[in-house]
C-alpha cells in the first residue's frame, strides 16, 4: 500500500478518510492546510518552526507532564468555534509562564495555534465560507526584535517597511503567538511597535497566546504599564511548573 498522509497532516485526527487510499499529497483539504510539498498551505503561512508544525493539544508531549494545565487549555480550545459569531463572548488571550525555560510553554502555545488551524478551516467549510489563507501567526519576538536592531543599525529600510507590513499583518491576523515575550533591551521604538500590536489586537478582541519567563505583572516593569494593562485585558494567566525538560522536546 502506497504511503498516506495521516501522520502528516493536522486534520488527520479528525477525518474520516486518514489513512486511506485517499490520504495522499493530492487530497485538496491536505493541499489546504500544508501545500503539495507539506511545507506550505495555511500551516506554512503561520510560520511555525518546523519542530512544532504538527503539535496539537491532542498529541503534545508536554500533555503528560501538564495534565492540570491541559484540561485548562481543551477548554479554552473548545472555545474557537466562537471565531464565527458575530455577537456574543469574545475568545480570550491567554499568557503562558514559568520561571524555569525549557516546561513546555512554546510547544503547548504552537499547539493552539495549529488547533486554531483546524478549527478555522474546518469551521469555514462547515459554514459555507473559504478559509482564509492566514488564520494564524508564530511571532518570536526575541527573532523580531534582533531584525529591527539590524535594520536600524545598517539604515535598511528595505527590511523596515517589510517590518512594518509584519507588524500591520500581527496587527490583523485572527490568532497569534506571541512567544517568548519580555525580552530585555527593547528601545522606545521597538516597545512602540509591540504596543502598536497588542493594543490593536485587545481593542479588535483578537486572541493573543504569549510565552514568557516572567509573570505578567513583569511586563509593566519591562516594558511599560500601557503596555501590561493591555496584555492583562480579557488574558488568562497560566503558570507552567517543573524544571525545564530541554533537550527532551522543546519549548
């Protein structure tokens, strides 16, 4: 039997057809979410590590040694379906912290990202709609900010308005990771662009998913207190506890 797609593809857990004849690289829902060569599709435009790319709630490593924190998290994905309602209650961010690196919280982040995905995707064919190419955004913030430093060193403002469009799609994008925020020697320009991020996504109500090695009420220290009343807004604070399992798996 020819090789399928179900260990491959996000939708895998809940299609019918995986593992079948039909699970191949020509399936249009498989072309969808990764592309014809499985690096591109909706999933590839979220620019998720590679590591992580097909991590959700369901199959994450960290699950078995976050068990209290997961059963918080499947509720919180059970809320995605929200994404389409017009009126009612918004979905909240959710800010995911430990003191020790290394618990998990990138992977379990990049997890709601990609149960994100499916729940878009899947919900938009449900409704009758065409999903959008780009439901969702990984932001390494500490990546981000050293582009900005290069390009304000070396005058390149090529690289600056391709960072002003990132920071308008950050802007706009229904769901976002914002990971490993709180990174140290930021500028007045770059906290500028960060709060020109947050603050649009808190007043739009769009979800935020942050990482960080410091508690929230660290924000207003590190940044600024405009800038942590914004993150605080309609944001669950989970803290991540353990010492750190690098080198096990990542995040």
């Amino acid at each position: 039997m020819a090789q399928t797609n179900e260990k491959h593809c996000l939708l895998a857990y809940r299609c019918q057809l995986a593992g079948g004849s039909a699970c191949n690289n020509h399936c249009p829902h498989f072309i969808a979410l990764h592309g014809m060569n499985a690096k591109g599709g909706r999933a590839g435009l979220a620019s998720v590590p590679s590591d992580y790319r097909l991590v959700t709630l369901t199959n994450s490593p960290v699950r078995a040694s976050q068990p209290k924190i997961y059963e918080i998290l499947d509720k919180y994905s059970a809320t995605f379906g929200r994404q389409f309602d017009e009126i009612g209650d918004r979905i909240k961010s959710v800010y995911l912290w430990s003191k020790s690196p290394g618990t998990g919280k990138t992977t379990t982040a990049v997890a709601l990202l990609n149960d994100w995905l499916v729940a878009h995707y899947l919900g938009s064919l449900k409704r009758g709609r065409q999903p959008l190419q780009q439901p969702a955004y990984f932001l390494d913030v500490n990546e981000f900010q050293m582009r900005y430093n290069l390009a304000t060193m070396t005058n390149d403002d090529a690289e600056l308005s391709t960072i002003r469009k990132l920071i308008e799609m950050c802007q706009r994008v229904p769901f976002i990771v914002m990971d490993d925020i709180g990174v140290r020697g930021a500028s007045e320009a770059f906290r500028a662009y960060l709060h020109a991020i947050i603050n649009y996504r808190a007043v739009n109500g769009l979800p935020t998913v942050y990482t960080s090695n410091f508690p929230i009420e660290d924000m207003a220290r590190i940044f600024d207190e405009r800038l942590y009343d914004r993150m605080r807004d309609m944001c669950a604070v989970v803290e991540f506890t353990g010492e750190s399992k690098r080198g096990k798996r990542r995040g």
